[in-house]
C-alpha cells in the first residue's frame, strides 16, 4: 500500500474532476455547468449520433413558424437552437424552464422522443410548469435539473429551488442519468427508487440529511454522488449497490460507515473527504477493485491495517490527526471559570503602549489588528508596544510572484516569552485567487507561519459601520515584525520511494507523476501555478495568435536530481485541443528564475497531446511554460513577456489641498484605482490630471523631486538628497502629505513641477546639480505641473475664492427666492440644520460629510448644507424648503418664507401691470396694489 499526500492510479489520474473545488459559488459558470457531474458516454452511441443532427420540422412547419418562445427565451433564440430531434437544452437561459409548457403544447409530437434535457432550476414558476410535463417524456435517458447555472448581479450563483419531484418520475423506464445538483431536496424521493436502469444519480448540494433505507433498489447504479450535503449516517442497504463504481459522500457530516460498504465489489473510487469519520470499518479491506481512497479532513488516527491487502490502493490522508493521541474530552469550566471572560482593550492611534496581565487580554489595534493573550500567558502585569512600519526593504521581504498585503507590524518587547501562545491578526487588503500568509522576521531571517484567516470581531470596524477588517492570524511565542503577503498558491507532498501524484488545486487539470524509485530518500515537493491572460501575452508579444499554459513553478527540498523521469500534465493553451494542435508552434520552455531567462527545451522532451493536456517528461525542478505561437525566437518573447507581467501599469498624481496650497499629497496606485481614489479627494484637493501610465515592479524604489522654483524641508528621514524616497507595494496606498515652499530667491507665484523618477540617484552627479537636475533622464518616470500662489503681507497665500453662480429657488409666479433670502434664513437655523437637513432628503451620509467639512463652523456648517441642497432642488423647491421647515417645528421659518414669497409674487404682478401685460385693474385694485408694492420693497431691504 502507498500513503502519499494527494495519491492516486496514473490510469485514473486522467478522470480526476477539474471541477472538485470547495466553493462551487466560487467557480466559473463554465466548469460549475459540469460540477460533479461524470461523462454520460456510457449511454449508447446510437442516441448519442443524433444529438448534432438538425430536428426535421416540416411536419409542424405551421406551428413552429408561430411558436414564440419570448418571453422565456431571448428574441434572438430560435426553435433549432435548442431543440433537436432527441436533446432540448434549456439552461443556458436563464427561466429557460418555462419554454418547457409551451413546447409541450405546441409541439407535443416532437418532444415525446426527446432523449435528453436540460433544465435550471432557479425560476420557480417555470419551474413547476416544466415539471408538470415530465410525466409525459417518457423516452428519457438523462435530464438534468440543476441550479447554480446563473449569477446575481453581485456575481453570485443563483440557487436551484426544486425541493419534489412528482411521483410519476418512475413511470421513465429508459432512464440513465439523473442530475439535480444545487438544490432544495431535503430527501430523496422514493420514486426514484423505481427507476431499474438508473446508472448515473448525482445529488450534489442539496440539503439531504439520510438516505432511503432501501436505496439498494437501484441496482444498476455505477455513479453515486452526494457531495455537500448533510447526511450523518449511511443506510446497510448501501451494501447491496453491487454495480456501484464510484462513491462520493464528501463534505457532509459522517461520523462513521457501515460495515456493508466492504460488500461494494465493483468500487473502484470511493470519496469520503471533509467528514467527521474517527475510523474506518474493517470491511474496506474486502474492496478488491477499489484504486482510490480519498479520506482527507477527518478526524482519523489510524488507517486499518485491512487496507494493506489491497496494494494498488492510493490514498489521500491529508489534514488528518495520524498518530496523535486521542483527545480527553475539556473538563467542565468550574462556576468561577465560566463567568470569567477575557477583558477587551481598544486603544487609539496614538496608544502605542499598553499592559496585559495574568488574566489575558483581547487587543483591538487602530486599523482593524487584534491581538489575544490568553489566561496565564503572562505570570505579571507586563507593559508591551506595538509599532506599524512603513514597508521599507528593511522590514520586507518578497519572494518571486509576492505582494505584500499589509504595513509591517513590530511588536516590543523582541525578546519576551509568553507561557501560551499569542495570536495575532494582521489586517491585509483583499486579493485575488491567492494565497495569503503572515510572513515573520525575527531580527536575523524571514519565515512563513501557519495562517488563518478571517473577519475581525463585530463592532470593530476600520471604517464606522463598515465591514471587520479582513485578518491573517497566526500563533506565536515571542514578539517581532509581522506581515502579511499574498503569494502563488502552494501544493506539497512528502515524496518517498513509493512514488506519488501531486494535483494543483488551483488547476486539478495539472499533474505531477512521480515513479516508482523516483527518489531514493525522502523530499518535500512543492508546486505552484500562475495564470496567466492570454489578452495580455497577445498584446505584450504582438502576436494575435499567441497562446501560453500557465506557468509552473516547481521546487524540492532537498534539490537534487530524481532518478527516473518525472511526467508532467499540464493543460494545452487556451483555443488548443490535441486534435488542432500545429506541433510547429507548440514550444515548452524551461526558465531559470535566477537568472530570469528562458529556454526552448522542445526538441529536448518528449512531448504528446491528449485531447485538453499536454504531456512531457522532466529530471530536475525548475520553471516551465507551454507556449503557442508563431512567432521565432519565443526564448527572448518569453523573457520580454515574463518581466513585463511582473509590473504594474500605475499612475502618478500630485493634488494640493484647497485651503492651504503648500499641503501637498503625493501617491502612486494601480491605475484601475487611481479615479476612485482622485474623485474621492476632489472635495478637498485641487491639482493636475494624473500622469500617464508607468511601470513599477512590486517592491520597486522610485523618488519625486520637486523642480522649477519649487522646495521642501530636506530633514525628513524618507528624504534622499533632496528627494521624496517612496517604495512600490499595489495593495498600499504609497501616499505621502508634505509642506512646500517657493525656492530660496523666489517671489510671487511659483508655477513649478514633480518629477518622479525610478530607483538610486546617480551618483555621478554633484549634490547641488542632483537637487536642481531639471528635464528628462534615464531614470525619469513622469513630471506633473505645480502652482504655489504668492504671499500677502501676513504671509499667508493670496487663494481665489471659489465663486457660484447667482443662486435662485423656484419662479416669480409660483414662488421665488433669492440667495439673500436664503442667507438670511441660514442665520436663523442654528442647530436645527440637521433635522431640517433630513426632512429636505439629504442622506445622512452627505450631512455627517458636511459636519465632518466644518466641523468647527456651525455658520459655514448650516450654510453648506442649505445650498448644497438648494443647487440640486429642482422644481417646487420653495414648497418642500416650507414643508420641512413646519416638519422641523420651525414654524417661524415657515411663516418667514411664505411671508416672503408673497411679497415677490405681488411685486411681480406689480411689473406685469406696469408692463402692460396684464388686464387693467380698477382704481381701488391698484391703489392696494401700490400699497403692497411698498411693502414688499420694504420688506426686501429689510431681509437683505
């Protein structure tokens, strides 16, 4: 027998799923359409050479050419397209179900031979239409009905809703394959077990807690799965499966097995991963055709020693307790113990020091970090600080393909011990399909520690009322520097003379095959995959036709050459099957990640195709990639592509803040989040449009020097030779805020530059020239205009005020009010402005944006937000201003208000009468009229 980390047959290495991921919600549409699904090739080849034949309709030509299928189906959808004379697909719409009915009654002479059928399951009005005409396709041979087939607009699968199946789904005597994966069924329905030539039943993600106890009534079933459900327990009857071939329970709740599975003579793979199975009956020993045993995340001791009669066995016991002791079960907490509870401890920006006693303490740092001693960890009342580093190259190391995800953290004192572990949390940004681990430096080198990841605790919050920080967390005993990193995802193995398999979980389509006597002593192997986009490689090469695998990273501890070949899968190029393959293109090339260079090795491997993989053989670890091009010389191609998709595309911007011009922010992002980020600052800086788009390696040093007239402090510790030092890191904001001032000899405005440039200062040049050096170099990156306005006499900067246009509410006839009336309102709201704020339908988030802008203004405060919401009020505005002032209980404003907007109505009719424009008025008319002009113009000088 073999016991190697992820081991299997090399005959059945080629079936292993693609689509055996965690997290199907995670998944493409295209690989989730096909989740534990197997092939249904078993079905004859005669029903199958029809599938591709156009469906003859001349014999329902009238009732097809009016037949409308929208609504379900899209307009552009024709009949042909998903009717054929044997197969109807109808999950690649989505509702697709419910062009079922209408099919039925239209067309009910074609589909009483439909063969095959496909169904989503995530509309359940059609649903239950399409489920209702089942009963009647009585020829059969598979029907799927399958939910997660389509996604939300927030990108997430929508689920299946069938929870029944009508009891007539016996009445379907021809059928084979059966798929009702990501859905509601809660039990299996009994009707099934009246299906004789049921080989394939696939009941992957539905919420079924036990089986039938006569499941063994389906007799002819070869394929059984039962992936990601709830089932505790497997029913005897199991045993009697005896055409059963492959097995899987995986990811549900099992705690143990039923002797009756040894009676499964035919099995040949059997999945029991991600359970709570503490050990294995005996009887597995009795599977005599079974080749693959997965078992991995249990909570398993020991392998039965039954096991060892079957020596074509491989097995995956990863993630299991081997060999540890059982655990006694926590003794009960005594009465004290239990209303004891760890004191929690939220310290400020500025609290870099902090005490933890014997008693423990839960540490909540500013940005979202924790940090949990435990009781007892501590013997006395200890004084320890925390520091946030910026991400120097001395506080910073990257390996090939990292992206640091966090500012270091120091924890002080270095050398203190705890007596239990202490875990901390390092807050990192979000990534991408990565791996993310807390990276250690403890003074001499680096080390990668075990990671956990997760949401910090509720109500701890970066930003308030968002969401807990994201947490890498590991356990340590002493303190140092601590960060967190993203990098490839790592697959190991222990690898022995026994020979092994090695699968990618990133890509389960790449394979490494060790022999027999590969090794003559044990080594670890480690393989890592980088995808890599197509698009990209295209436009970086200049070849539309270019395609490239992804990139494999292979190393081994110790590094020593292996005995015999190692054989390597890996799949084709994307476009590429191994019926179309051009072997002339096909390049397999060999890089060295020391010296950075690429090798064609084609003619030195020896290379075959299957119909997606490619396969070739190796001696010795290193990197490799599979290239499709036409172009000559893909060596130096690789290379040029390989170094540009190490760099970032990133913009420059340098903003000045409104109220004070010298206040200058410098940054650097990735250019898909340079716009959210300058609109963000709009509301407070001014300044150029970004720089064009650089490139900057992860890590990379660049500086910006500040030109043309333009100068600051040079005592700064990032300050080199009178240039901002700045460090490259994509998931880090690489910000920096400094105060400028006009070159010695300078006065008036100063109409200045940034420039940045990449890496060192040359040290060729003369202090004084390298402090001035103006234009263009080799190392120039990109210059941003910059205007310092001059100096009154109280040495402050002469700022144009920011000027709006003339502010007008409503119109003279139906009501009207001008900016003075507005501003003397204003002074009479005071700290009212908020409720009023509400009631004229200001979102809370603008009116704590307006406190937060002056927050030390209330005059400015209630002014900001009186206009702000006057410049976006729209037709009867004046109505809505005197309803929210009456919903406020300001009653005097209201009255004030209509008070006004009377007196400029009658002013108004006033001039449409001196004008002419109106019918004359009799004499008493006009003398009240003139009376109540006078008012007005009374009241007028009076308000402004």
């Amino acid at each position: 027998m073999r016991r190697e980390n992820m081991v299997m047959s090399e005959d059945q290495a080629e079936l292993l799923e693609p689509e055996r991921e965690e997290s199907p919600a995670a998944s493409s549409p295209t690989s989730l359409m096909d989740t534990c699904a197997p092939s249904i090739s078993s079905l004859s080849s005669a029903s199958c050479s029809s599938v591709h034949q156009p469906a003859d309709f001349s014999s329902s030509s009238s009732s097809s050419s009016v037949l409308s299928l929208t609504p379900p189906l899209p307009p552009s959808v024709e009949l042909s397209a998903v009717l054929t004379d044997t197969r109807l697909t109808l999950d690649v719409y989505q509702g697709g179900a419910a062009a079922l009915p209408l099919l039925w009654a239209s067309v009910p002479g074609q589909l009483k031979g439909l063969q095959y059928l496909r169904l989503g399951s995530e509309d359940k009005p059609g649903l239950d239409g399409a489920v209702d005409v089942l009963p009647h396709l009585t020829q059969l041979r598979s029907l799927a009905v399958r939910g997660h087939r389509f996604y939300d607009s927030s990108g997430d699968p929508l689920p299946g809703l069938l929870t029944a199946l009508p009891s007539s789904i016996s009445a379907h005597s021809h059928l084979v394959h059966l798929d009702l994966s990501f859905n509601q069924l809660s039990c299996l329905p009994s009707s099934l077990l009246n299906i004789p030539t049921l080989s394939s039943l696939l009941l992957c993600h539905n919420r079924l807690s036990a089986l039938p106890p006569d499941i063994g009534l389906l007799s002819s079933l070869t394929y059984l799965s039962l992936l990601g459900n709830e089932l505790v327990s497997l029913p005897p009857s199991l045993g009697r499966l005896k055409a059963l071939q492959a097995l899987d329970v995986s990811h549900n709740l099992l705690q143990y097995l039923p002797e009756e599975i040894g009676s499964l003579e035919e099995l040949v793979k059997l999945e029991l991963s991600h359970n709570k199975l503490k050990e294995l009956p005996q009887t597995l020993g009795s599977l005599l055709s079974l080749r693959e045993l997965f078992i991995s995340s249990n909570d398993l001791r020991l392998i039965p020693h039954c096991l060892n009669k079957l020596p074509q066995l491989k097995i995956d016991v990863r993630d299991n307790p081997m060999g540890r002791p059982l655990t006694p079960p926590p003794l009960s907490p005594s009465p004290d113990q239990a209303e004891r509870k760890i004191p929690e401890l939220h310290l400020g920006s500025n609290q870099h020091r902090f005490c933890v006693s014997s008693a423990g303490c839960h540490v909540f740092l500013p940005g979202g970090g924790e940090l949990l001693f435990p009781p007892r960890c501590l013997v006395t009342t200890t004084r320890l600080e925390w520091v946030e580093k910026r991400p120097q190259k001395k506080w910073v190391w990257l390996e090939e393909h990292e992206i640091l995800l966090s500012r270091p953290l120091e924890l002080r004192p270095h050398g203190i011990t705890f007596l239990k572990p202490v875990q901390v949390c390092v807050p990192y940004n979000r990534t991408k399909r990565k791996q993310v681990v807390v990276r250690r430096f403890d003074g001499q080198s680096w080390s990668t520690l075990p990671t956990d990841l997760r949401r910090g605790s509720e109500g701890h919050s970066t930003h308030p009322g968002g969401r807990p920080a994201r947490l890498a967390c590991c356990s340590v005993s002493q303190f140092s520097w601590f960060m967190a990193v993203s990098r490839l995802v790592k697959d190991t193995c222990s690898l022995t003379p026994t020979g092994a398999l090695l699968v990618s979980s990133s890509d389960p389509g790449i394979k490494l095959h060790f022999p027999p006597d590969c090794t003559a002593q044990p080594r670890t192997i480690t393989l890592q995959v980088m995808q890599v986009s197509v698009s990209e490689v295209q436009a970086l090469c200049g070849d539309p036709q270019a395609r490239v695998s992804p990139l494999l990273c292979l190393s081994q501890t110790p590094n020593m050459q292996f005995l015999q070949p190692i054989k390597v899968q890996i799949p084709l190029p994307p476009g590429v099957t191994g019926y179309t393959v051009d072997e002339t293109c096909l390049h397999v090339l060999h890089g060295d990640p020391t010296a950075q260079t690429w090798t064609d090795i084609t003619s030195q491997v020896s290379l075959c195709f299957t119909h997606l993989y490619a396969v070739f053989y190796i001696t010795h670890f290193s990197w490799y990639w599979l290239w499709y091009t036409t172009q000559r010389y893909v060596s130096g191609v690789a290379r040029k592509v390989y170094q540009r998709l190490k760099q970032f595309k990133v913009q420059f911007f340098v903003l000045q803040r409104k109220q004070d011009p010298s206040q200058v922010l410098l940054q650097c992002l990735p250019s898909n989040k340079v716009e959210g980020r300058v609109q963000s600052l709009s509301e407070q800086y001014d300044g150029p449009q970004p720089s064009d788009l650089c490139d900057l390696l992860e890590g990379e040093q660049f500086f910006a020097g500040f030109e043309r007239g333009l100068d600051i402090s040079t005592d700064r510790p990032d300050c080199v030779q009178g240039r901002l030092c700045f460090v490259f890191y994509s998931s880090l904001k690489n910000l920096k805020e400094v105060y400028i001032c006009p070159a010695q000899g300078q006065k008036g405005p100063v109409r200045g530059q940034v420039s940045f440039y990449r890496g060192d200062i040359p040290s060729n040049l003369p202090e004084e020239v390298a402090r001035t050096r103006k234009g263009h170099d080799n190392q120039w990156l990109a210059t941003l205009l910059l205007r310092l306005p001059a100096l009154n006499s109280d040495n402050s900067y002469i700022l144009e005020e920011i000027q709006y246009p003339p502010l007008n509410l409503g119109d003279p006839e139906s009501g009207y009010l001008t900016e003075s009336n507005l501003l003397s309102i204003s002074l009479q709201i005071g700290h009212d402005w908020r409720v009023i704020g509400i009631n004229l339908g200001l979102s809370y988030q603008e009116l704590d944006h307006i406190q937060y802008k002056h927050r030390d203004n209330l005059g400015a405060l209630v002014l900001d937000m009186l206009f702000h919401w006057a410049r976006h009020a729209g037709p009867g505005a004046v109505s809505k201003l005197v309803d929210a002032m009456m919903e406020s209980g300001r009653r005097d404003l209201a009255d004030e208000i209509e008070d006004i907007v009377n007196i400029g109505k009658r002013k108004y009719s006033q001039s449409l009468r001196r004008l002419g424009l109106e019918a004359e008025s009799s004499p008493l008319e006009e003398s009240t009229a003139v009376d109540e002009a006078a008012l007005a113009t009374d009241g007028c000088r009076t308000l402004e």
